[in-house]
C-alpha cells in the first residue's frame, strides 16, 4: 500500500509524514523490508510517529550492513581489512571501483573507519575481486577523509590478514591495487616485502612560502601517493612533538599545494635515527591529519626515489626507516629506467576479527564525517 502522500510534490517529506494516517500492516511492511524507501521510512516514521517508530525499531533492530572486518596493525598503525559486506562495487579497474567507492558508496567509507567504529588514524582496506587473476586479491584502500592510490604498512596488513584467514600461504603474491599490481612476499618468519609500485621524484628542492614560517624546502615525490619530502629540519621528531610538528605539516601542505603541487597529500620530515641500525627517523602527516605511527611505506618508497636520484643509497643496499613511535620499515630499491621499484619490509599483527553493525536509526550510523 504505497500511500498518495508519497507522491505528492511540494511538501516536505516530514510535512508529507505528518500528515500519513499510518496503518500496522504498512508498518510491519517497512519493519521487515531492506531496501533504502523502507529505511527512508524506518527514520521517518521514528521522527514523526514515536509509538510506531518504537514499535517498529523493536520488531526490527535494524542491521542493516554487517561488514567483516579483521583488524591489524603494521608498526603500529592501524589497517582495518574488510573481508565481506563492503559496498558492491562491480567489476572493472580498481580504479574505477575505487572511483564508484568514492561516488556511490562513501559512506560505507565513513562508517568503516570514521569514530565511533575507527578513528582518524585508522586505514581501510577493501578486499575485492582482482581484474587479474594472477592476483591473490584486489585492494583498495582508504582513510578519514578519502581514498590512498597504495598504502605499504596497509599491504603488509592485508597480507597478514589473509594468512591469518588461511587465505594465503607464505610465498610470492600478487595485489591489485587502484595504482597498479603490487608484489607481496610472506616469508616464513611473519615478516612481508612489499613490490611497490614505480616510484620516482618529479621535483628537487622546490622551495614554497609558509604564510607565518617562510621557506620551506623540500622533494616532490610519488611512491603510491604524493609527498612533499622536507629537505632540512630541525625538529625533535618525538611523540611529545606531535602537535606542533602536525601544525608545521599541515601548514607546508597547504603552501606546496596552492604553490605548485595541488596533488600532494602527505607531508614527511625526517631527522636523525635513535634505533641502532636505523638510517633515520621521520614523520609522516597523512592527509586527514593523522601521523603515520609506522614509518609508511609508499613514503620510504618515496625517500628512496630521492635517495637514489641523489645518489646517495646504492641498488640493493637496505636503508632502514624508522618511525616517529620507534617502528621501522626496510627498504631497497632497483633501478627501472629513470624510477625505481621499492622494496618496503615491515610485520604486521592481528588485532580483532569483528563484524561492524551499521544500524541506520543510529545517527552516526554512517561515521561521524569530516
Ligand atoms: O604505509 O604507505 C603507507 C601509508 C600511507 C598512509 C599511511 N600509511
């Protein structure tokens, strides 16, 4: 019984439902069906009819979505691994899943990894059917704000995920990602070595002015997502630093962005190691705010397509990076004409296996949105 209120044109929706004489079996209807008009109702009927709406949610708690998520950390930063009951994306490209993600289902990217479920900090990575069959699995990966082209601490915990699920083997891999097929070697020891992506600097010592700092003088650089490389600094890069060093990014960013490189996403400052072994320690400001608590592999991808234009770390030689919380990635490079191809070796673990609830009479249902 689909009511003429529906139809009529000119009256807000609530006005329209305020003026419904609402029957129990048109409830009842809606309660039990999922689909988006009868959850358009469910929210209806709760704003504008508190004894059917109570009715109602009882009958029915509403989980809507139920999404399978395992939970790892790769150095201490967060990949949340959806595994079913992610947005229906189809087939095609990961990049244009990943753009129809965007598009169409950003929400789910929301309630994903946004408060109350995430926090900022924490990336998502969506397993999907590869183009490529060659490929254990397709990824794409996302965060607080938007959408990363590859993420290194976020392979090495996809990879660690699906051994956990018996899903993979130690061994070669192969991942699709929305920036290209990545490799992924699960060695015995737990540890993995990620192929990355081509990486290469398209800018040496590009110097912007920071409104309030003056200049600023860095790389730019790709490595799976753009990076602005800040060439000096003296900054103390300890966890007791994170505000200000958080300020000072974020204020570079929006210098490299207006001056010249409005793709640049992440901002990275480097300074020297406290880990025996270690090359050096740096920070990485992601580009929803958060810090990278791993020392972020399409970042070292990056410090080393700087590296190695500068001649300063030979082919095959391990530079080893450490992050601002003391966790570190090693990395190697060969030469591919005038890129490189990184090498990125990091653990992950396992944190939780869960199923995320998206009830939508929950008014942060969906994340709490930035
Ligand atoms: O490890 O590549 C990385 C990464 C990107 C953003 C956060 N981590």
């Amino acid at each position: 019984m689909k009511s003429e209120a529906f139809r009529r044109k000119g009256q807000s929706s609530l006005a329209r439902f305020r003026e419904m004489s609402l029957d129990v079996p048109l409830c009842l209807c809606a309660s039990v069906v999922d689909n988006p008009v009868a959850r358009r109702f469910r929210e209806m009927v709760w704003m504008c009819r508190p004894p059917w709406g109570i009715l109602i949610v009882q009958m029915k708690p509403t989980s809507s979505h139920r999404i399978a998520i395992v939970d790892t950390h790769t150095g201490g930063e967060p990949t949340r691994v959806v595994t079913s009951g992610g947005p229906p994306l189809g087939a095609g490209q990961l990049s244009e899943r990943r753009d129809r993600f965007q598009r169409e289902f950003d929400r789910f990217r929301s309630a994903i990894v946004n408060e109350p479920r995430g926090s900022d900090v924490m990336v998502g990575a969506l397993l999907c059917e590869p183009v490529d069959r060659s490929c254990a699995a397709g990824v794409v990966f996302f965060n607080n704000v938007g959408y990363l082209g590859m993420c290194g601490h976020g392979t090495i915990g996809v990879v660690v995920a699906l051994a956990h699920l018996r899903r993979l083997e130690p061994g070669e891999h192969r991942l699709e990602t929305p920036v290209g097929v990545v490799t992924a070697a699960l060695h015995p020891n737990g540890e993995v070595s990620v192929g990355n992506v081509p990486s290469y600097r398209v800018q040496k010592a590009f110097t912007v002015d920071v409104p309030g700092l003056g200049p600023v003088t860095g790389d730019v650089a790709w490595g799976g997502n753009w990076f602005y490389l800040v060439e000096k600094s003296d900054w103390n890069l300890g966890l007791g630093n994170v505000d200000a060093l958080t300020d000072f990014c974020w204020r570079v960013r929006q210098a490299v962005n207006a001056q010249g490189f409005p793709q640049v996403d992440h901002v990275e400052l480097f300074g020297p190691p406290t880990l025996p072994g270690a090359d050096s320690r740096n920070f990485v400001l992601c580009p929803g705010k958060a810090y990278d608590r791993s020392p972020c592999g399409t970042g070292t991808s990056a410090k080393l397509a700087c590296l190695a234009a500068d001649g300063k770390l030979a082919e095959g030689a391990p530079w080893v990076q450490e992050s601002i919380i003391g966790s570190t990635f090693t990395g190697t490079f060969r030469r591919q004409a005038d890129r490189v191809l990184p090498t990125i070796t990091g653990a992950a673990f396992v944190n939780a296996e869960s199923v995320l609830l998206l009830a939508e009479p929950d008014p942060f249902c969906w994340g709490i949105r930035h």
